[in-house]
C-alpha cells in the first residue's frame, strides 16, 4: 500500500490519522513514513498520549476530576466507546477526546505486544502526572523525575515498539537511559522555551533549586521585568547548560539506530530542539513573549537533513558552534557551558 493511500484502511483508522494530523505540529508526516507495523502503533501510541496530556494540561479540570482521569487512564485505552467532553489546551486537543472511541477501537486491534507497551507507559506516565499536579518542582531531582514521566517514558515506550517490531534491535528497546535521555532533551527544551506560556497558564516546571539562585526576590515571575534581564538570562543559560548535558546520550541512541524510518522519526525532534536550544540561549524574548519559535524555513531544512548520522553531527556541530560563539564570560555559567558543549563537540 502506497504510504498515503489511507482509503483501504477501516473508517476509524482514517479517523486516527485525521486525528494525529490535527494535534500533532510535528509528529503527523514521520509517523505516517514509518515502516510497516509501526505506522498504526505509533500513530495510536502517540494519540493515546495526546489525550492523557490533554487532561493534564486542561486547567478547568479540578484535580478531584483530574487525578482519577490520569491515573486510570491504562485502563480507560480498553473501553470501547469512552469519550470525553473536557476543555484541553486548543480545540484540536479537546476533540481528539470527544472522538477518543475510535482511538480505543484502533487500540484495540494492535498486536498485544505493542498494547501491553502503550498501557504500561500511559500508566507511569498518569501516575507520575497526578503525582506533580500536588508537588512542585523543587531541586533538579524532580526536574528529571518530572520529565522522565512526561517524555522519558515515551522514549523507553518508542524503544520498545520500535525492537517489538523487529526492524531495530533488542538492545535498542533495553537501553533504558539512552532512551529516557531521548525523551528529557526534547522535554527540557520544551520547558525552557515554554517560560512564559507556562506561568501565565499558572503551571512551574523551572527547578525552583536553580532559578532561585538569580531570582532578586524570590520569585520566578521576577525574570519577566527588563530590570532583571541579567538574572533572568544567567537562569537561562544555566537550564540551557543542563539540557546540553543529554546530547552525548542523544548520538548513542541515534547510533544505534538500523532503520532509516525510524532514524528520520527519532532525529527531526532532535535536531528541532538542539536549534530551539541555540535560538533561546542568551535570548531575553523567552520572558517576555510567548510563542518563541525557530523559522518555518529553518525547520524544514533541518527536517530534511537530519537523514543519517553523518548530517546529524554535521546539524548538531554547527548549532554547537553558534552557541560557543556567544558564551559571555561574565555569564556564571560560561564554564559549565563550554564544558557541556566541548563534551558533545568530542563525538562529532
Ligand atoms: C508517542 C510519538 C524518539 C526515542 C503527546 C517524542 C507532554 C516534548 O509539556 O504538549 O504539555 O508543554 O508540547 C509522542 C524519544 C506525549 C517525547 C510530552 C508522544 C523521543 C505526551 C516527546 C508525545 C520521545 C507527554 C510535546 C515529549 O508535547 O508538551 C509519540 C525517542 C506526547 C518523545 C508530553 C511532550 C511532547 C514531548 P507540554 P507538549
Ligand atoms: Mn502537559
Ligand atoms: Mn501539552
Ligand atoms: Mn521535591
Ligand atoms: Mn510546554
Ligand atoms: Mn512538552
């Protein structure tokens, strides 16, 4: 079948492919490229975690809705005909829920290898989610805690599906940190850029362990006023400098990889964040506008590259290159952060 024939398929799997289309920005045309058996199952797996994020993200949902939504959420995948009339974060979000039967219906009709794997992570990842709707994120433990749930665990599930499938190899599902590690440098990018977003919406994910070392008052609203640039742009760096740290994992696992629809899957987001991460660093727009985003045309050139490992490196090395050529030495981080982009520049 040609890969964008979908008119063989059942309704409700042209449904789900609809359904990806509208809430993924990125996912949609690499899920639709991967090979064989994983095409449905990540497409499904991604839904699957769509919806479970679009009840946590939902701020009109009390938590005494919210929480047993997350936490039962491994079960709910299982029966047929559950829908869900909630508010989530745009109008495509809020509708993969109230068509989530047909999801749960497709679901349904994976090999039970793949659905054992996707009902496993949706039930660590409520878990964890409920767990940090009561908890804040106090030291860097719980940063990597926070992000292991939400995007770790998606990579230790990819990987799994990914060897379940038999076009990658065991090791690739076994390597639990190389994949987890995947998963945090798209998460921590995603939580930087996020800044202002995130505390308009009245959600923290900044460690509060690191920004309240810059913080003139104790608040991490604070960064937002122009007198506390200098503050504000050394707590940047200092969380840019974290999330560089998980790029030597980031070429172990893409070295690993055997399949070119899988390495094209697994590569875009990276080398979307690693441009994210070059585009913030040092750039005083993430505390006072949201929505700061790399350009359309940047975006497709990387997504377009990023085809093997060769113009992987080639990609990374020259936003590590930019960065380095902008590290300030007053900055109080200048140290850590030529050492972490040193660290990732020795596997070029
Ligand atoms: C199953 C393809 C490829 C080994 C929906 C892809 C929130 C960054 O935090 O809504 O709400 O602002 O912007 C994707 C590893 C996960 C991690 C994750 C599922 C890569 C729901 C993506 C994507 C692992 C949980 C952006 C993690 O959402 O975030 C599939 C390998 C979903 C990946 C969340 C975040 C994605 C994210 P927030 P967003
Ligand atoms: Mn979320
Ligand atoms: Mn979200
Ligand atoms: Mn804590
Ligand atoms: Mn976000
Ligand atoms: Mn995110």
């Amino acid at each position: 079948m040609p890969k964008n024939d979908l008119s063989a398929l059942p309704e409700s799997m042209q449904k789900c492919y609809r359904l990806l289309e509208a809430t993924s920005r990125s996912f949609a045309a690499v899920i639709q490229a991967l090979d064989g058996e994983l095409r449905p199952a990540i497409c499904i797996f991604y839904l699957v975690l769509r919806g479970l994020d679009t009840i946590e993200d939902d701020m009109t949902l009390a938590n005494e809705v919210k929480v047993p939504l997350l936490v039962d959420f491994h079960e709910i995948i299982y029966k047929t005909g559950w829908t869900f009339n909630g508010n989530g974060p745009d109008e495509a979000d809020r509708h993969l829920l109230v068509d989530f039967d047909v999801v749960i219906a497709e679901f349904l009709k994976l090999r039970p290898a793949y659905q054992e794997v996707i009902a496993d992570i949706t039930k660590r990842m409520g878990l964890g989610m409920s767990k940090f709707l009561g908890a804040q994120v106090h030291t860097k433990d719980d940063y990597n805690e926070y992000c292991h749930y939400v995007a770790g665990l998606v990579g230790i599930g990819l990987s799994k599906i990914f060897a379940a499938s038999g076009l990658e190899s065991e090791a690739v599902g076994t390597s639990e940190h190389l994949s987890n590690s995947m998963g945090l440098f798209l998460q921590k990018t995603n939580i930087i850029r996020d800044y202002l977003e995130d505390i308009i919406d009245g959600r923290i994910f900044w460690p509060r362990a690191v920004w309240i070392k810059y913080a003139p008052n104790g608040k991490l609203d604070d960064f937002r006023a122009p007198e506390n640039k200098a503050a504000a742009l050394a707590c940047l760096n200092d969380l840019v400098t974290d999330a560089l740290a998980h790029i030597p994992d980031v070429f172990a696992y893409m070295s690993s990889l055997r399949n070119q629809s899988v390495f094209n899957f697994c590569a875009i987001p990276q080398v979307m964040a690693i441009a994210t991460l070059a585009l913030v660093y040092d750039n005083h727009q993430v505390f006072t506008r949201t929505g700061v985003k790399i350009r359309k045309a940047l975006a497709v050139k990387l997504m377009m590259g990023a085809t093997n490992m060769p113009n992987l490196y080639a990609i990374f090395g020259e936003f590590l290159a930019n960065l380095e050529s902008r590290v300030r030495t007053e900055d109080p981080s200048y140290e850590a952060t030529v050492a972490a982009i040193e660290r990732a520049k020795v596997m070029l």
